[in-house]
C-alpha cells in the first residue's frame, strides 16, 4: 500500500569493489522505483564524456615532413608509427595541463612505450611496441602531451599546435567501458526498490573510483547553474545519509541494555531509536513523561558510552539526515 510522501527516499548505502587496479563496481541503493535509472543514465554519459585523461596532440619526427614519410633504418612508416603511438597512454606529472618531450633513439633497438617515460610523463602501458630500429637506424622526435576530455580531431587542434608539426587525433578518454545494471532490493518488505551497479573500466591513466568521482563532480557543477535564480541547497545530498555514517545514530533503544523503567518511559514516547536521543538534547529528554532522574542518569550514561556525551554537536546537515531519515524508518 503506498503512503503519502513529502519527498522520495533518500538513498544511504554506496559500496565500492576495487576488482583491480583498472576495473571496479559502485553500487548504491536503496532507491524509489525508476529514481536509479535518472541517476544512473546521466553518470554513465559522464563517466565516458567527461573523464580527463592525457593524449598526444602533436609530433615532429627530424627528417619527416608529413605522416605519410618514412624514416631510413625504421621498420614501420610514419602512419603506423603514428598509430602505435596514439594507443600509448600517457600521464603528464606534477598536475601540468601539457607536456613538450623529445626523444632521440639509435638502432639496433625495438622501442616500446616504456621507453618515453621521463621526469616529465609517465607510461601506464610500457609494453606497448612503438617502433624497430636497424642498425643504421636513428629516430629524434619531439612529442606534445596535453591533459582533457573526450575526443577532438586534429582539424581542430591545427591553430594551438605548431605548425611545423603533424597534428594528431586526441583521444583523451581513460574510460573504457561504463555499464549499469539496475536490481530490485528490498525495504521494509517493499520488493520495488531499486539498486545501481556499476561496472567501470579505465586504461589506467586514472582509477574507475577517479572516473566515477569525476563524473560526479561535473554533474554537481553542471546543475548549480540553477542557483543563480534559484535557492537550492545542492550540497545537501552529500551528507553523511550518502555514506552510511547514520548508522551509528540508528541503533533501536530496545538493544541499549536499558531498564525497564527508562526503555517503557521512551517507549511510550515514541523513541524507537538511538538518533531521537541525540536530536532531542538533554532538556528535551528531561521533558519526556514519566522520566525520573535515575532514568535520565541512565540514558545520559548509554549516550556517552555511544559517542554522544555532553562534548557531542550535532552539525546542522547531519541532524537534518538524521531527521529525514528515522521520519522515513517510522513511516
């Protein structure tokens, strides 16, 4: 039977599986049927548009003048040099937003990716073939590095390149692979709500933890357009009913080892839980019929031995999750 609400449930619980160093899931429930596939279809589109990663964006090769040259004493031409370089995945080191790098190579070698990490950018696919030298071979190159988002063709990279360069095609994006499944999951023997699963996959450049921060972020400033006419309070989903740290607030008072006396004086106040304690503040609990001093001894004793003495404040955020929250548990 569906009850009268004033706003839709508020999700508690996000669990990550680091499954590797390039692969992880995030999951978050409990949401009110077709609220998690809201949430979930614009993060995914984020999560692979909007995740920052570091490409080549320029080369010069001495002795070179287009991509469709060849080196004497390289075994590959320059397009398949070009090829084998844009696969490599580059990080640029000290938070830089480009890199300039030159590097010069003599034969008899087999180059790999791992051989242009420097003091400036470092490899995370080092095993990655690059080019052969012969004997007589001799490769100098100077390479560009830059930090961004997405895809840009290099007809739009010409004019912040030099032009003495062979520009090249960015692919920026570390994000592999952004799937979701949506699960039924079940509250207070409702079988209706809902659970996100998401599977993420990143090359390496950053973490899938990385990617899914990053997305998350951009959906956060993207939306705060909307308080420069609006006043909404767009940090409040942030708090701590997103992490799991309510719990602490949402032990049921019968499990607190109190008498009989003060558990029936709560109880016929309605207290059901830990949090109620905390909110009300000692004069409220005073005010509670029937609670006689050792009783209020009793409760104030339970509190400090929960964390929640005299020293504990509650921030305004907190207490309003918390309020949220048992509201949603008595309903």
């Amino acid at each position: 039977m569906r009850k009268i609400k004033t706003a839709p449930f508020l999700p508690s619980e996000v669990e990550i599986n680091e499954l590797s160093e390039t692969r992880a899931q995030v999951i978050a429930y409990p949401f009110e049927n077709g609220y998690a596939v809201t949430l979930a279809h614009p993060l995914r589109r984020l999560l692979l548009g909007s995740s920052i990663g570091y490409a080549p964006i320029s080369l010069k090769i001495e002795g070179a003048a287009h991509e469709f040259d060849s080196i004497r004493g390289m075994h590959e031409d320059i397009a398949v040099f070009i090829l084998n370089l844009k696969n490599i995945r580059f990080r640029i080191k000290e938070g830089l937003d480009r890199a300039v790098v030159s590097y010069s190579f003599s034969g008899p070698k087999e180059i790999k990716a791992g051989d242009l990490a420097n003091e400036q950018v470092d490899v995370v696919n080092p095993d990655l073939p690059l080019a052969t030298l012969n004997e007589d071979g001799e490769l100098n190159f100077t390479l560009e590095i830059a930090k961004g988002i997405g895809y840009v063709p290099s007809e739009d990279l010409r004019e912040e390149v030099d032009s003495s360069a062979i520009t090249l095609d960015a692919f920026f994006t570390p994000v592999r692979k952004a799937n979701y499944s949506i699960e039924n999951v079940l509250v207070e023997d409702n079988p209706d709500y809902e659970k996100i699963v998401f599977e993420i996959e990143t090359d390496g450049q950053i973490t899938p933890v990385e990617a899914f921060a990053n997305a998350l972020e951009t959906m956060h400033s993207q939306m705060s357009v909307f308080n420069q006419v609006l006043d909404i309070n767009l940090e409040r989903s942030s708090t701590p009913a997103s992490s799991g740290e309510l719990k602490a607030y949402l032990v049921p008072v019968d499990t607190l080892g109190l008498s009989a006396r003060s558990f029936n004086s709560l109880d016929r106040a309605g207290i059901k839980y830990l949090g109620e304690l905390v909110l009300m503040g000692e004069n409220e609990i005073k005010e509670i019929k029937n609670l006689g001093k050792k009783s209020l001894d009793e409760i104030q004793q339970v509190l400090a031995e929960h964390g929640f003495g005299e020293e504990f404040e509650l921030d305004e955020e907190t207490r309003a999750a918390l309020s949220k929250k048992i509201a949603q548990l008595k309903e």
